[in-house]
C-alpha cells in the first residue's frame, strides 16, 4: 500500500528538488516557503499580523517574471485538501496583478508547474479554476466562493480597472 505524502512532506521534496536543480537553474535560489501557517497564542498571530503576515498567502513562492508573468505563488494541497477562502482570494489578486497563482496537488505536479512557468508554458498545462492538476478543481469550485471587492467597490473577477487596486478613490 502506497503511503500519502503530507503537505509538510510535499512541500520538502519540492525544495529538496529546487536545491538539487540550482546548478541548472539558478532562478530556483530565489523560491522561498511564507512560514504562515500554524496554530499561535491571540497575542502571537496579533504581533505576526502587525508584522506583516497575512492570512491565505501561497506556500511557495518563485519571484521570477517568466512566460509573461512577473511572479509564481503555489498553494500546495494533498489528497483532498481545500484551499481556505483566504488562499482563493489571494490566488485571485496574485493573477488579476500580473503574477501565477496555482493550488497544485502534490509535490509531482508542484515540479511540473515550476517547470512550466519557467520554461514558459504554464498556459499549456491543464490548469482549471487555477488548480492543477485539473480534476482537482472540483476541490475549489468557486461558484459559492465569496466576492473580492476591490478598493473601487466592484468585484475584482468581473473588473478590468486595474488602477484601483493601489488605492481607494
């Protein structure tokens, strides 16, 4: 019987694999981990978010423009895992700002959406509601998901005013 990788165990193995790629593809130096995830004290996660966490920010991060897009965020899920409300509107502002965002399922498809985006072909995978791989998007079917409005009061996913996302008018 074949055992289930964890997201924790997922998540090595793409970097493992990212620092044994480094020669090759140096870009892969600059792939880091957002440590927010975790149970904290009301006090801790306060503190943090004074600091600066946010809630739902991807698990990987490559901040390299490739393929037309200036950045990639994975959101690494296993099995049946779901992306929190907070990861879908973060996935959602990361690709209306330019930048790739992806819910990937396991450590094999995380690998080949990095090579995708780096090679510049991200947009040939069969990615589907921005998760990969595609019959994985009925995990986050976005029909019953939640507006993001934006700082001009419309939503987000049905606007092309990219000007408002800086500011409130």
């Amino acid at each position: 019987m074949e055992r289930r990788e964890s997201e924790a165990q997922a998540q090595a193995a793409v970097f493992d694999w990212a620092r044994w790629e480094q020669s090759q593809t140096p870009v892969l130096k600059a792939m880091y981990h957002a440590a927010n995830e975790g149970k904290r004290s009301t006090r801790a996660g306060a503190d943090l978010k004074r600091q600066g966490m946010k809630p739902g920010v991807c698990d990987i991060c490559l901040p390299y423009a490739a393929g037309g897009f200036n950045n990639l965020y994975i959101e690494l899920k296993v099995g049946s895992n779901k992306a929190t409300e907070e990861q879908l509107t973060f996935i959602d502002t990361i690709n209306r700002i330019g930048g790739k965002a992806v819910i990937v399922y396991g450590s094999d498809a995380a690998i080949e959406v990095i090579k995708a985006y780096l090679c510049g072909t991200i947009e040939n995978l069969d990615i589907k509601s921005d998760t990969y791989p595609a019959e994985k998007a009925k995990l986050t079917d976005r029909v019953n998901a939640k507006r993001f409005i934006g700082f001009c009061g419309t939503d987000c996913r049905a606007c092309d005013n990219m000007g408002c996302l800086g500011r409130k008018e």
